[in-house]
C-alpha cells in the first residue's frame, strides 16, 4: 500500500514536471504559424529567388475574428515574401527572418519552378522539397513560362487566393497530376523525363471588352531532359502527348472531315482511355507498339455525316486516322528534338528485356532518335448525344444530295 | 451471574404498568410513539404502541381495534388465557409473538404495532407496513422510446415485487439483510438460482455482511463499501432504475441488490460493455441495436479525446488537418487571446458547471440557465473574441457525445478522464493522447468487478460474448448467456428458430 502511494506520487510529480519546460515544448499555436499556401523556385543571376505566398487567416473572415478587428491588409488574403540566396533552403532561412510567424510548409498546396531555374536544373534546388518532412509530398509541380512569382502575384479572384487558382488547374492538367513525390520518383528512375504542365498569366477579357483581371491559364507542357528544360509542347499538342503518356483526363478532339470543307468538324471527348506499349528488340533495333483504345462520345457535329445510317463509322475512322497522325508527330518531335522518355518507354523495355537494358542504359537518351514507335489508334465511339445528324442538315439537301 | 441478570431486564416483564413504563421510558420524547391504551376483556388491559406515520393507520383501526373492541363485546366470557384469542381476533397476515424488548422496539421501529397485555410476558407484533411511498412511475433517469414504463420506487417490497412480476420462478431468490446500526436498512440481495454462480453469491453476501456502518440511506453507500478497487474513476457496479433492466442482468446470472428508501438496484458484477447498453438495445430489431450501439461506441471515444485531440492538432501537429480545414480554424482563433489548452478548459469547465447547474435548479429557473449558457457562453463569448467558434462546437460535441452514454456513472467517469488527457495533450500533442489512452487500457485490464475482469470478452477474449459487445447478434442467435457470471449454465435458447419464412408460412 505504502509503495502504490509513493508510486502513484512519483507518477504525478513525472507529470507536473513537463509542465514547467515551457521553453522546450513543440507547442504552437494556430495564430502563431504562417502557412505558406505556394511558394515559386526563381534563378536570377545565379542565386535562387523563392518567393512564398502566406496566408492571412485574419482577413479569410473566419467568424471568430469579427470581433478582433484583425484585417487591415485590405481585401488581399495574402502576403508575398521573397528573397534569394544560394539554395532555396537558404532564402527560405532569411524569408522567416522577415516574419513574425514561424513559417510552415505542410499546406502547401502548389510549387511553381520558373523557366530559368528550370533550363538551369532543378536537381539540387528541389532536395529540399523531397528530404524535409515537413514538405507535403502531395504538393503539386507546377512549371511557368517566364519567371514562377509572377504566377502567384495574378488576382484569381476566382478563388480565396491565386494558389488555389493554380492547384485547381494543375489538378485538372493531368490524370496524375504531378507532386513532389511523383516529380521525385520520375527524378529517381532510370531512363524516364518529366514533363510537367505549364501555366501562364492572361487576362481574363481582351482589352476591349473591359477591364479584366489576371488569372492564371494551363499553356502546354514542359519537357524535361533529365532534370533540365528542354522544350515546351503547346497547349493544342498538349492533349495528343498526354494520351500518349495515358495521362489525358477527358481530352477532346477536334477532327475535320473531308478536304473540301475545313469547316466540316466533329468535336468528340475521349473517356476510358486504355493504351498499351509493347517493346520490340529486333536485332539491336528498338521499336515500340503504342495502341490507344477509348470510348468516345460526340460533343459537336458540324459535318454532313449521317451518323444514323452510317452507324458512325467513318467518324471513328477519321478519328483514329488523326489521333495517330497527330500523336506520332508528338512523339517523333519528343523523342528527336528533346531527346526526352516522357512516355514511359525505358520502363517498358526495361521489364521486357532487363538484359538488354542494363547495357544500354547509360546511352539510352543518345539511343531515342534511333526509337521507332508505331501508333494505332482505336476509337469506338457510342453515343452521339441527344441528336444524331447535325442540325445543319436540312431535309430537302438529303433528298436532292 | 452479570449476563443473566441482563438477560431478565431484557425480558417483557408480566406486569403491563412496569411494561408501559419501559416503553414509555424508551421511546423518550420520541413524539411519534402513539400509545393506545384498550381493554382486552373486563379484566385484561392492553396497551397498543406504533410509530406514526410508518403504518396503516386504517389497518390499525380496521383489523386490530375494531375486532377487539367488538370482540370484548360479544365475548364475555374468556379464560385469563387471552393469547390465543388475540391471534385469532386480529385480521391481520403477518404476526409474530416475542418475549425480549429488543424485539419489541425494532419491531416498533420497523412499522410493526407492538400489544402489550396485562399478566403477558409475550408481546404480540403486527405488521402495518404503511406510510405514504411514492407509487410506481416512469424512471427518471433511463427513458426508452420503447419499452416498460415502470420504475422502481423507493419501497423495498414493491421492487421486488416488480421483478417477481417479470421472473415467475421459485429459482429468483431474495436474501435479505439489515443494514446500518442506526437506519436498519432493509437490503435484499436478489439471485436466480443455478444461473448466478455459487462463488459470486457467497461473495456478495459476504461483503454485504461485511458492512458497519451506522446509516445507509442510498444504494450508492453500499456501492463504495464493496466495490473492489475504490481507487478506480470507473464504476465497478452498474445501478438501474428499470426493473427489466434488472431483470435482463438477472438472467444473465448477475446479482442484484435492493435497498430500501432508494429506486436504484445495484447490479454486481459489471463489464464495461455492460455499461454501454440501453435496455432498448434489446426491444429493438437489430439492425436499429447495431446502428446505434456503434454510434454510442464512436461518441464514447469522441467525448473521451476530441478536445484533446482538437489541441494537439492545432498545436503541434497543423500539418494532420486539410489546408482549408486548418485555415478556418486559424481565420476564428486569429484574437483568441488564449492558447487552445486555456480556452478548451474555460469552455469544459463552464459546460460541466452549467450541467450541474441545469440539474440543482428548480425546473423554473432550469430554463433561465440554459438560455444563459446558450446565448451568454456560447454565442457572447465568439462574438466578444474571448473563444473561438470551433472550441464552441468542440466542447458542444463533446458534451453531447457524453450524453450518448446510457449510464451516469460512465458518462461522469469518461467527463472526468477528459481534463488529464487534455493536459497531456498540451503537453506532448498527439503523443500524450496516446500515453493516456494507455494509460486508461491498462488500469481497465486490470480492473475487476466481483472477480470479474472489467474487459471480459474483448480482454481476455470471448468469441460467444462479442456477440454482445460491439454488435448485437439478432436475438435468436444469441444462444449462450455472457460467460462473466454464468460459468456452468451457459445456454438459454433451446432449439435453433427455423430460418425463413416459407417453411412456416402456414398453408
């Protein structure tokens, strides 16, 4: 009894103690951190420019904060720090010595690498993002034409605050949309690049409509070769490389029928997209089969088909004529311009021949011209929405046709 | 020598004034001692002595006076030997003679009319029970949607009674004790017979004979006398107010113990699971049952942890809640001027004493308080800035979540456990909550109720008991009684229900 005492009093005095360590404790409070919503990798003059966007919970109107008559930086949810130094750990060292709040990386929600610093090579600058757990490994990679601060610096009144903008849209980019992690990965595999969607700023009208206000729009894809820029694919190319990749998410395809009228178009969305890749090693040479299969449905019909009778055939001929044309020459411009394995090509040869593999590996980029892909397509179309021919078929044109 | 001559003053005495002076000398200045003086026959004189109030005053003039005074008038003619003739004439069922005063004043004491007769050495004690008890009403404190309306009252007999009602066998056995030297509380200890194991009854009976007390005036006196661990904030005793909820646990070999003066039975031993049903978990189809036992299980986690857990979430661990989700909170905590730990006891602190003081007022200022504590804590207190509004839905959550919990005691326990945890919280974040959750399971595992471990089923393992636990298996297939009382006579369902219906769909 008297040593269940002495215990139970030796518990409690444990348990008071750590109550007196004040200034060892983790503890933070909420108001007491600046959660860093985006933060933007620059290279200027050969030092690291991270520019971090913060929120500022007291003007988000939370219902508490009504009463503390906290907002005072106007309308603006947020507060741009930026600074340089050699590597971005380092800039994001001095950025915390401008703030009062102790700086928090674990809402990030997007990363923006600038041109520059990506032609440069993101390698080094992007450790950081990938050794410190603080870092959301979820956070999505975003690439900029031009420098990445001016991304974060749109109005985007769209959303609470231009990182939300851009998340949203680099979420919509891809079926996988590129994160820290799966930008480390691709780093970290042998034989494979990168290619991260690019945005860019525009406005939200033309001039002469009115005054419009900034936003942030997707504009194609970057190609990496290795851990550098090597080129961008416009936003018309972008869809046709993404299905390649089987990353596409709903593309859309517009395809002109007949060479008599350009204006004679079907427009049709893709779902369901299955594509497969077969390596051939024949004789030293390597080819690839890329098949894609999809469900399609018609969105806009302004071509003279009769797709009642014809069952849509010639529609989903055409169709795949133009897919595999178009995706070929994605392909071909990839692999001979940038030298650059976006497709997955090296983990497809790799599980078929790993003997092969690991002797050519180290040559493998040198090796890409020398790839043949062959691309077929196989679209079958199913639905043609709520109507069947294109209104602008008349009757009589039928009859007389 | 010393003894005997105690034993001759502890004697009625053959003389009726020597008898009226004793009673009169003990029952001093006790001015709810009525003494009746009656004439028995034209030679013999009595004396009627009862206490007011206790007994049936009806009685006594309908079955005791009236047949004597109208006795003496038709019967002239007696013996010196009246005894005989006062059992027959005296309608009344319980009787009983006595020769020593210790008898005679209990018997007083315990609602009986003692008759003192001249040239008697015996006294003849009928009993009057009586008195105004409150009748049988809805419980209180345990409300179904469905099922009895009954509760107990506060009469030793009726509750028992309200059980007999229920388990028609000669098997419901009911042991009674007095207890307390200066209230001699009648306490019963209820059992079935050959369900209830033999060691758990010997063991009952012997700690209730163990108590020594001068007073017992609630069940919750014997509760603390003979619980195992006194140190333990769980209850080791689940009480009821609801006869089939006593019923249900006799059943299940558990034991009971009335108390007289108090509507709520103990029953002995206890799990914790135990402790977390509804007697309606059992009037409803299962599908119900399990919804809502599971939904009584999560809340019973919620009020033990959410308020911790909402600390060492915003205090340590902000990367743990989605990005919109930790800016909304930081956007309402932005002029707090407390940390978390401080707002999040203010709030608990403020909710406990409004609930403790929703139940101490009178029904008509009950109102008052609670629009009080709804507009002044909860809606004043977010506006003025002083606490956020999460910390008003936590703490609000909490305190509903510990409402879910069918028993008080639970409930309070669980209230109570609350405030180390979120102290610990504060102190180690998520960590903490993880040292007091071992903490609490340890002390749990340990814990026993009459030798029954406080976990049983889940720790140590029971297939046939989970049955009972986290689902409730539909009647039918619950086949076996819980293994904790009931070691030897396990099984109460005889043959397995014919399944579907075509096979007796009747034509």
């Amino acid at each position: 009894m008297q040593a269940k005492l002495i215990q139970a009093r030796a518990l409690g005095v444990v348990l008071l103690l750590p109550l007196l360590l004040t200034g060892c404790w983790d503890r933070i409070e909420v108001n007491d951190v600046a959660f860093v919503l985006a933060s933007a990798t620059d290279m200027e003059q050969g030092e690291i420019r991270s520019t971090a966007q913060i929120a500022l919970p007291s003007s988000l109107g939370g219902a508490g904060s009504q009463g503390g008559g906290g907002g005072t930086s106007g309308s603006k949810t947020y507060l741009m720090v930026s600074q340089t130094a050699p590597s971005p750990y380092q800039a994001n060292k001095q950025i915390q010595a401008k703030l009062s709040r102790i700086i928090n990386f674990s809402h990030r929600r997007v990363t923006i690498i600038g041109e520059e610093f990506a032609r440069s090579g993101i390698g080094e600058g992007i450790d950081v993002l990938g050794r410190f757990p603080q870092n959301r490994l979820t956070t999505y990679v975003v690439l900029s034409r031009g420098p990445g601060y001016k991304l974060l610096d749109v109005e985007a009144p769209i959303e609470q605050s231009p990182s939300e903008m851009i998340r949203e849209l680099a979420k919509s980019a891809m079926q996988d949309p590129v994160s820290i992690q799966s930008m480390t990965n691709t780093l970290l595999t042998e034989g494979i690049d990168l290619a991260i969607p690019v945005m860019s700023t525009t406005e939200s009208v033309p001039e002469k409509v009115g005054n419009g206000q900034s936003l942030v729009k997707l504009d194609g894809l970057g190609i990496f070769h290795d851990d550098k820029l090597s080129g961008y694919l416009t936003a018309e190319q972008t869809p046709m490389a993404l299905i390649a990749m089987g990353q596409a998410l709903n593309p859309k395809l517009t395809i002109v029928m007949g060479d008599h009228h350009p204006q004679e178009s079907a427009s049709i969305v893709l779902n369901e997209i299955r594509r497969k890749l077969r390596p051939h090693l024949e004789e030293g040479e390597i080819s690839f089969d890329l098949e894609v299969k999809a469900n399609g449905l018609i969105l806009e019909n302004v071509t003279r088909q009769e797709l009642q009778y014809t069952m849509m055939m010639p529609l989903e001929k055409h169709a795949n004529e133009y897919l595999a044309k178009e995706m070929q020459a994605i392909i071909n411009e990839t692999l001979h311009k940038h030298r650059s394995d976006i497709f997955g090509l090296s983990t497809a040869f790799k599980n078929k021949y790993p003997a092969a593999w690991k002797k050519i590996k180290h040559r493998w980029h040198d090796k890409l011209p020398e790839v043949k892909v062959r691309v077929r397509a196989n679209i079958h179309l199913e639905n043609s929405g709520e109507l069947m021919n294109s209104l602008g078929i008349r009757e009589e044109y039928l009859n007389h046709d | 020598m010393k003894t005997k001559e105690r034993k001759e003053e502890n004697k009625i005495s053959r003389d009726l004034a020597e008898n009226v002076k004793q009673v009169k000398s003990v029952f001093q200045d006790c001015s709810d001692v009525v003494y009746r003086e009656i004439q028995l026959t034209e030679e013999i004189r009595g004396l009627l002595v009862y206490i007011e109030g206790i007994i049936k005053v009806e009685d006594v003039q309908q079955h005791i006076l009236r047949p004597l005074i109208e006795g003496l008038d038709q019967q002239k003619e007696v013996g010196q030997d009246i005894y005989p003739l006062s059992f027959t004439r005296v309608s009344l069922s319980q009787a009983q003679a006595t020769t020593d005063w210790p008898t005679v004043i209990n018997g007083v004491l315990t609602a009986n009319v003692a008759i003192f007769m001249e040239g008697m050495e015996e006294v003849l004690l009928f009993s009057v029970k009586g008195g105004s008890r409150r009748s049988v009403q809805e419980p209180q404190t345990e409300a179904v949607i469905r099922g009895p309306r009954e509760g107990f009252t506060e009469s030793l007999r009726i509750n028992t009674a309200l059980v007999r009602f229920k388990i028609k066998t000669e098997k419901l056995k009911l042991i009674d004790m007095v207890i307390g030297k200066m209230t001699k509380t009648d306490v019963a200890m209820a059992y079935i017979d050959g369900v209830a194991e033999e060691k758990l009854i010997n063991d009952v009976k012997d700690r209730l004979e163990s108590i020594d007390i001068d007073g017992i005036l609630e069940s919750g006196y014997i509760e603390e006398w003979i619980e195992d661990n006194p140190s333990s904030p769980f209850p080791q005793m689940q009480y009821s107010e609801r006869p089939d909820s006593v019923a249900a646990q006799l059943l299940e070999g558990r034991i009971a113990i009335f108390v007289d003066g108090t509507p709520f039975v103990l029953i002995a031993p206890v799990t914790l699971w135990q402790l977390l049903q509804a007697s309606e978990d059992y009037y409803e189809r299962f599908f119900i049952s399990n919804m809502i036992r599971w939904i009584r299980i999560f809340f019973l986690f919620l009020a033990l942890f959410l308020p911790s857990l909402y600390i060492a979430v915003t205090t340590f661990h902000q990367d743990m809640l989605p990005s919109t989700l930790i800016l909304s909170i930081a956007a309402s905590r932005e002029a707090i001027p407390f940390p978390a730990l401080v707002e999040a006891f203010i709030m608990e602190i403020s909710f406990e004493a409004l609930r403790e003081a929703g139940i101490r007022l009178p029904k008509t200022v009950g109102q008052a308080v609670s629009i009080l504590g709804a507009l002044v804590i909860g809606q004043a207190a977010v506006q003025a800035g002083i606490v956020s509004a999460p910390m008003v839905i936590v703490v609000s959550l909490t305190g509903i979540a510990s409402f879910t919990i069918p028993r008080f005691s639970l409930a309070v326990t669980v209230r109570m456990l609350r405030f180390p945890i979120m102290l610990l919280a504060s102190a180690f974040g998520l960590f903490g909550i993880v040292i007091g959750a071992i903490w609490i399971v340890v002390h749990l595992t340990q814990l026993k109720s009459f030798g029954v471990p406080y976990m049983n089923g889940v720790a140590p393992y029971d297939a046939t008991d989970m049955k009972d636990i986290f689902s409730r298996v539909p009647m039918w297939k619950m086949n076996k009684r819980p293994s904790d009382a009931t070691r030897g006579n396990v099984r109460r369902i005889g043959k397995t229900r014919p399944m579907g219906s075509d096979s007796n769909e009747g034509w």
